[in-house]
C-alpha cells in the first residue's frame, strides 16, 4: 500500500530564517506531486505541483520554490520565511494519469515569529 | 469567481442522525471530478468520496453519499447515523479535466459538530 510522509509535523522559525519542508510517498511510482498551504480556518491553496523529476509547476508567485530531485520526493523551501508564510502545509499525491484522487499527508504546522 | 462554493460555515446534528453538507460548483468544463475530504483536528486531510462527471449513479461510501445533481451542478454529502467521531472539517473539492488537469480546487470548509 502506499503511504506519504511529511516531515517536520511542526516548525518554528524566525522571520528572514531559511525553510525546508520534505515530503515523501512510498509504494508507488512516478506520482504527481503537490504541495498545499492551508491558513487558519481556511481552505487550501496550491503551491505547487510536479509530473516528474525536475518538473515543478508554480501556482502562486511568493517566496516559496519547490524542488523534486527524486521520484517520490517533493520539497518546499525558502530563502527568507515571512510572517505570511505561516501555515498548515500539505503534501499530497496520485498516481500518474489518475485525476481521481490526491491523498494527503499528514502535514506540517509553520509558525513564523 | 468562485468555483466552489460551500454556504455552510459549520453546522450541528445529533448523534444517530443524517446531515447534508453543501456544496455546489462552476465549471464549463465536461469532464470534471468532485471530491469530500475529512479533515479531523489532528490536520490530516482523509478522502471520503469521489463523483465523476459522467457518472450516472450517485457515489458511496459506507456511511457517506454523494447526492449529485448535475444540472444544478450541486455535490451535496450525505452523513447517515452520524457519529461523535465525525466532528470534522468537511472540504468539497473539484477537479476539472481540460486544460487545468492539475489542480484541485477546495471550497472553504464546514465545521460539524456532532452532538452526543
């Protein structure tokens, strides 16, 4: 069966500090790829998402830059968080070709101070 | 605009009995996909139910249906027997098929509270 990993479940981070969040899918292969921010008490926002190694797609220009240098791993990162930047973060994924269904990781809470 | 829309910012039932969580969507796309998630107060966003545009039955799941109705391009779920542990988030959400393939667009949110 397959399972996505987030790691870490919670960050605090000063504001101007760098950011890296990982995200990892076990038991498949060649997923799409997505990476999602939820503010308090809100609905989720895309970041980004991927079809394949290298392949990082942009749906919000911030701060924020993706990088996928394996199959089954996706990572968010910044340079220089802003308070804005905080944050429910989730990662999710399918399979490739499906558009059925994204299943979601556990997630990772960002506060900025 | 508004592509999906959930009217329902949080709603009560009693334990044992149905609900209708709200949901309806914009698209002009045919091919399109809706989906519920759950997602609990631990974060975690859980697949409940998915409906595909083109589907000519109404979706289920064990406890949860998907009452769609395509012309009034509503995706309401249906809780039967609702239980202590469904007190949740509910997010419907929309896939469209064209040229936005990618992205999955989530409505805003209802909070239910089951009541014991």
């Amino acid at each position: 069966s397959q399972t996505i990993h987030q790691w870490p479940a919670t960050l605090v981070q000063p504001v101007g500090s760098p950011l890296s969040l990982e995200c990892t899918v076990e038991g498949t292969s060649n997923p799409n790829l997505y990476w999602y921010r939820q503010a308090a008490g809100r609905g989720l926002q895309l970041l980004f998402y991927s079809v394949g190694i290298g392949q990082i797609s942009s749906e919000v220009p911030q701060n924020l830059s993706a990088s996928r240098p394996q199959d089954r791993q996706f990572i968010l990162s910044s340079k220089k968080l802003l308070l804005s930047d905080s944050g429910f973060y989730l990662c999710a994924w399918e399979k490739t070709g499906n558009t059925d269904t994204q299943y979601f990781g556990p997630g990772t809470r960002l506060t900025v101070l | 605009a508004q592509k999906i829309t959930q009217t329902q910012p949080g709603m009560f039932v009693q334990e044992k009995e149905a609900v209708t969580l709200d949901c309806t969507y914009d698209t002009s796309d045919p091919s399109y996909g809706l989906f519920w998630y759950k997602q609990p107060s631990s974060g975690e966003m859980i697949f409940l139910i998915y409906q595909g545009s083109y589907d000519q039955q109404n979706a289920t799941e064990g406890r949860y249906s998907l009452n769609f109705q395509k012309a009034r391009k509503s995706a309401n779920l249906v809780i039967s027997a609702s239980q202590l542990g469904d007190s949740a988030m509910y997010f419907c959400a929309m896939r469209e098929g064209g040229a936005g393939g990618f992205k999955t667009i989530f409505g805003a949110g209802t909070r239910l509270f089951v009541k014991a």
